[in-house]
C-alpha cells in the first residue's frame, strides 16, 4: 500500500492506493498518530484503494473517534467493493463517505 499525505494549515488529504490489511494497516495507524494533532479536517482519499479488511476499519474507526473530538474526517471516492463492505458493517452510519 502507498500512503501520500498532503498537508495545509489544519486540514490532512491522505490518498491511499492498493490494500489496506492486516499487513499494511500498521503504518496507516502510525501515519495518523503521527499526522493528526492540531488537524481539524481529515479527508482519506479512496480513489486508488483496491481493498479494505477488518484491521484497515479498525484503524478507520480510531482515526474517526480521535477526528470526533478536534474535527471531522470524510472518506471520498470510495469503489462500490469497499462501499458494499461499509454497508455489510456498518460502517456506512459511523463514516462521512462522499
């Protein structure tokens, strides 16, 4: 999985491209812990994610929690794959997905 982060003033745009799995996820999760403080607007870009498993919603659903408290997040351009597995988990309800 490629991580790109850009970031200006308080707003991060993180794109993703390939698998977010149990392989790849940990460095998604450090990259937020890295990344958030002072951040008030989180948008993940989905555009290029082939593949999101159980552990990628894990770390999906920390960064939201951390973003209820200083911000939002959004998730954009999301494929109908991962969007079907939002829906089958629920995921669909806790996430801004445009």
């Amino acid at each position: 999985m490629t991580i790109n982060k850009q970031k200006n003033e308080n707003g991060l745009l993180i794109s993703l491209e390939g698998r977010l799995d149990t392989t790849t996820s940990p460095a998604l999760e450090q990259e937020l812990k890295a990344s958030l403080d002072g951040v008030d607007s989180l948008v993940l870009d989905f555009e290029k994610l082939d593949y999101i498993s159980s552990a990628g919603l894990r770390v999906l659903l920390s960064a939201q929690k951390t973003m209820n408290k200083q911000g939002e997040m959004k998730i954009k351009n999301v494929n109908e794959t991962i969007l079907e597995i939002f829906e089958v988990t629920g995921f669909n309800d806790i996430l801004t997905i445009e």
